[in-house]
C-alpha cells in the first residue's frame, strides 16, 4: 500500500529535524588568538569600514562558515592575513546558516580580534528544493551553493570579490590575486583545459543536442570554483544567480551531472573564465570526492594550496595518519586543544 500524503510530510519533516539535530551536535572547536597583523607605512590609508566598501585599497574576501569546516576557515583566515602586504585593508564575509550563526561569530572575533568582518544568513530554502544527490554527501550542502549568492547577501557597494573555499591556505600576498584584470568578463579563475571536460556530465547531458550545445564555439575548461574573483555589478546585472538556478532545475529534472554546485558553473561560465595562473589554485590535495587518497603538488610555483576533494588536513593529522602536504597545512592550525603532529608543541 502506498504512503499517504500525511505519512510522507512527517516522513520529510522528521528527516528535515534529523539533519538540523546532527548540525547542531558537531561541537564548535577553539581556537587560539591569531597574532595581530598591522600595515606597514606603504599601505594605503582606510578605514577599513564596511560601509566603505566602495573604498579602493580594500580587498573583499568571501567564504562559508560552518562547524564542520569551522577549522579549516580559521586556517584559511589566518593564512591570507600572515602574507598579505595590507592585512589590515582585508575585509572578509562570512556566510552562514541560521544555525550557530551566533556562535561562530563569537569564535572568529575572539580568535581574530582585529579582524574587519561581517558574517550574512544564507537561507537554506533558497536551494534546497533544487539540490540534487551527488557522489558525496559533503557536496549536497545548502552552503556549498552560497556561493552562488553573494551578489544577493554582501553589499551592493562591493564591486569585487574573492571567493575562497575552506579547506585552502594562501602563502602568497592575496593582492596580488585581488589585482587581476577581469577586462570585460564576470570571472576569473585558474583554468585547466587539459582536463577531460566530458567526465563532469553525464551521458544524458551529451546525448541531447539542446544542453550539449551550450558549450558549442565556447572554448570551455574545467576550472575549480574553490578559488574565484568575481565582479559583483556584472554578475548582477547580467542575472548569473538566476542563470545558474535554471541548471540546477533541469539537473533536477533530467540528472545531466554528478557533482554538486560546480557542474552549473562550468555550464554558464567556461570558455568565458580570465585564466589566472595556476599557482593560485593548487588543487585536488584532497585526494578524489571517493577515497581521498595523498597527491603531490602539480608542478610550478605555489600561491594557493588547496586540499579539494575527500581528504581533509585537520581530519588526516587527528587521526594520526596524514599525507605529506598535510604538514604545510598545519602551521596554519590554530585549533586549541590538539597540539599538531607535525609540531614539537
């Protein structure tokens, strides 16, 4: 006998309880207090305000906050300010859920005090109706798409952006990224056109001629999202945010893709992306989105390094059974109460 409808809304209700139970029992970390850092004589004179935000000499970084990647931020956080020339000019944006939006603003301001930041609720039910399962789990968070949103969320007064995934360290000085020239274009971002575009979409999106002409005399490369400068006026004015929510409709619709927010990006973005260098993105440390297993880093100079995929450093160093690369992550590990294995202290 079928269910009824009532037994499928308190089906869906107490699946929904189930999951805001389990976000709100992962226990929030401490962390040590970051040293301050302050400019030096060069840099330009700012308030460093919010409201200023149109202010040239300051840099506008984006990334989510969550307890289950709470680590991974503070190490990313403090990473970008240790290089960068003007920390103080540094303005970040926090996006949360509703959830211990609170909290986590407590974490950060104790933990960074001099810190310039805002933190901005991310309404859930703006996607949760058009997510669709992918190859892990991680991957199917309402936050994971937020950052589809930030032209919606931060002020109308910051014209750009970095987006920075959590799971990153930066060891170069973030202006020198903030300084690329977007010329005509809405993104930038390292590009990988050796990668093998075909593998991110499924037989169903090649095998209908109207969805796999989108990419028809595009020139299109696989580009890793974790790391994006975006011009926010023209992401507004040419309506991206919506561009992007009609492929996730049809991806609910017809299953063209595995993977979770990164497959509409490529979709409305590549072959139209200003290629950074590669150095600002040094990608797939994680290992794959199966198994995680170690990598090397690909050859060439570093900026960025960035542990996408599966395998976590904070997770891979408590367990006592970390990949090498791991112990560049770690001198950025501000976490309290376990000292790193990679450290005497």
């Amino acid at each position: 006998m079928p269910p009824t409808l009532t037994q499928i809304l308190l089906a869906l209700f107490f699946a929904a309880a189930a999951a805001a139970a389990a976000a709100t029992s992962v226990e929030i970390p401490a962390f040590r207090e970051a040293p301050a850092f302050r400019n030096g004589r060069e840099c330009p004179r700012t308030t460093a305000d919010i409201k200023q935000a149109h202010d040239p000499s300051l840099i506008h970084i984006a990334m989510t906050l969550d307890a289950t990647y709470l680590r991974g931020s503070v190490a990313g956080v403090f990473s970008v300010l240790q290089h960068a020339s003007c920390p103080e000019n540094v303005v970040f944006h926090f996006v949360a859920t509703s959830n211990r939006r609170h909290e986590l603003r407590r974490v950060i301001a104790s933990t960074f005090p001099y810190l310039n930041f805002r933190i901005y609720h991310f309404d859930s039910n703006l996607v949760r109706g058009k997510i669709s399962f992918s190859i892990r789990r991680a991957l199917d968070q309402p936050l994971n798409y937020a950052r589809m949103y930030l032209a919606d969320l931060v002020p109308a007064t910051v014209r750009r952006i970095i987006y920075f995934d959590s799971d990153l360290i930066v060891v170069d000085d973030v202006a020198k990224l903030w300084s690329i020239d977007l010329g005509s274009r809405v993104l930038g971002a390292p590009e990988y056109c050796h990668a093998n575009f075909t593998n991110y979409f499924t037989h169903r999106f090649w095998s209908n001629p109207s969805y796999s002409a989108s990419f028809k005399d595009r020139g299109a490369c696989y580009f890793n999202t974790g790391v994006m400068v975006i011009d926010l006026w023209k992401w507004r004015e040419g309506r991206y945010t919506q561009k992007l929510e009609n492929w996730m409709r049809i991806q609910k619709r017809s299953r063209i893709y595995e993977l979770g927010s990164l497959p509409p990006f490529l979709l409305v973005f590549a072959g139209e992306v200003v290629s950074v260098e590669h150095r600002w993105n040094q990608h797939g440390l994680g290992g794959d989105n199966l198994e995680g297993l170690c990598r090397d880093l690909h050859p060439g100079p570093v900026s960025l390094l960035h542990w996408s995929g599966k395998g976590k450093p904070w997770l891979r160093i408590d367990s006592k059974k970390p990949c090498p690369l791991d112990s560049l992550w770690a001198p950025y590990d501000l976490f309290r109460h376990a000292p790193s294995l990679f450290s005497d202290t």
